[in-house]
C-alpha cells in the first residue's frame, strides 16, 4: 500500500522544488581543518625542537648548502664564460663573418662587448627593434645602442638616419653601427659631429684583435683602465688602419 503523505511534508517538498533536501559535502569539512592544523602544529614544534637540539649541526649544513650552491653558480658561470671565449676565437674572423647570418653577427658583437667588461648586455633585435640591435653598458658607466649590419655592400646615409632617429627612444645612450661592410663617403659625412661612432671592416678586424676598445674610461678615475696603446672606437677613413684583410679577405 503506498505511502502517504503528509500536508507538512508535500509543503516541504513543493518548497525545496520536489526534490528532497541533499546532506552537504562540506558538514564535516571543519573537522578535518581542524586535525589538519593540529598535525601541522605538531609538526613545527618537532622541528623547532630538532633544531634546537643541534642548533651546531643546522648551521653548519645550512653554511655547506649556501656554499655548494654558490661554488655551482660560479662554476657554471666560468664555463659559460669559457665557451663564449672559445666561440668568439672561433668566429672573431673576417672570413668567417662574410658567412654569418645578422643574427649570428650579433650574437659575435655580444661576445666583443661582454669581452671589454661591457655591463647588461642584450640583444633586442628583430621586428620591432624600432633600429636598436643591442644595448649595454660600458665599464665607465655610458650607456650604449648597437645597430649590427652584416652586409655585402656598403652602407650610406640612410642607415645613419635611421640610428639617429632610433636613438630619440633610447637617452643619454651613445650610438654605434658597425658593418661587416665599408661606409660611403655621404655617410661619413652626415655622422660627423653627430656623436655616433662608425665602426667599419677594418675597424672591426681591429676590435677582433683588441688593437682598440669601444668602452670609455671610468668617470673620476674609477673602473676599468686600458693598457696604453688600446684607443677608443672612432670614425676612421677607409685603410686608416692598415688592417685591410686583417683576420679575412680583402674588404668588400
């Protein structure tokens, strides 16, 4: 015989949309809180009183742990270091360079930078690079933006305009451009008295050789000092330096 149902209990279930009321997942939920912080708890004050009971011993891992990790840090840093080194004397040749890729090219004007103690250098080249290859700071605290072309062909004026312009996004930085290729009279002209520094195939073959340095002395005295003989990068006509051919082939 089926059940019946009670007025109370058909007002309850028409309230509760005919269906009866569910137990809540969560009614115990509490509790299990509860006896979570107290392991917890417990767990703390055990080592809290392991610690405090070899108080000698914690500190001395806590000292080999802190200079195990800095041994690996510098260990590694050296070894990166070492095969930057190898792949600059590697690749620090003209010959080789009239084989590079731009981005291998500056990936090498990198290494040359980071050679001299050159700070936060970073290559930002690509699309959006608004003409700024690579960026850094010098030993003496200057600031400078690289625009890196490995051409085949000379380099005009137009290529100049485009590092001054590049340079309204950068301030207080130095401009340098520097070519796998030669620069045009025009373009000489047009960077003089500009600030910007020219760095062409026998200049670079130059910087291969460390016959001169693009970073400046340190204000007051300060920083890094250069033996004697080692210039700072400047504009030089063509075959200035007598380097043509230096490390490579003939200059394009």
């Amino acid at each position: 015989m089926a059940r019946r149902r009670t007025p109370a209990r058909a007002v309850r279930r028409r309230a509760s949309g005919g269906r009866r009321p569910r137990r809540r997942k969560d009614d115990g939920d509490w509790f299990l809180w509860v006896v979570a912080a107290v392991v917890l708890l417990l767990v703390v004050m055990w080592l809290v009183d392991v610690v405090v009971a070899n108080w000698q011993l914690v500190i001395g891992g806590t000292i080999v742990l802190i200079a195990g990790l800095a041994g690996a840090l510098l260990l590694r840093h050296r070894v990166i270091e070492a095969r930057e080194r190898e792949w600059l004397r590697d690749n620090a040749r003209l010959e080789r360079v009239d084989r590079m890729t731009g981005d291998r090219f500056e990936a090498l004007v990198e290494a040359l930078l980071r050679r001299e103690g050159f700070r936060g250098v970073r290559r930002i080249g690509g699309s959006g690079d608004g003409g700024v290859d690579v960026v850094a700071t010098a030993p003496g605290g200057d600031d400078f933006v690289i625009q890196c072309k490995r051409w085949g062909s000379t380099v005009g004026s137009p290529q100049i305009r485009d590092l001054l312009g590049a340079l309204h996004a950068y301030p207080g930085h130095r401009g340098v451009l520097v070519t796998s290729a030669t620069f045009t009279a025009p373009a000489r002209e047009y960077a003089a008295g500009t600030g910007l520094t020219l760095i062409d195939r026998a200049m670079l073959a130059a910087w291969f050789t460390g016959s001169f340095t693009l970073a400046p002395r340190a204000r007051h005295g300060a920083g890094r000092r250069f033996p004697p003989g080692r210039r700072l990068a400047t504009p030089y006509p063509d075959g200035e330096l007598g380097l043509e051919g230096a490390l490579g082939d003939e200059p394009a």
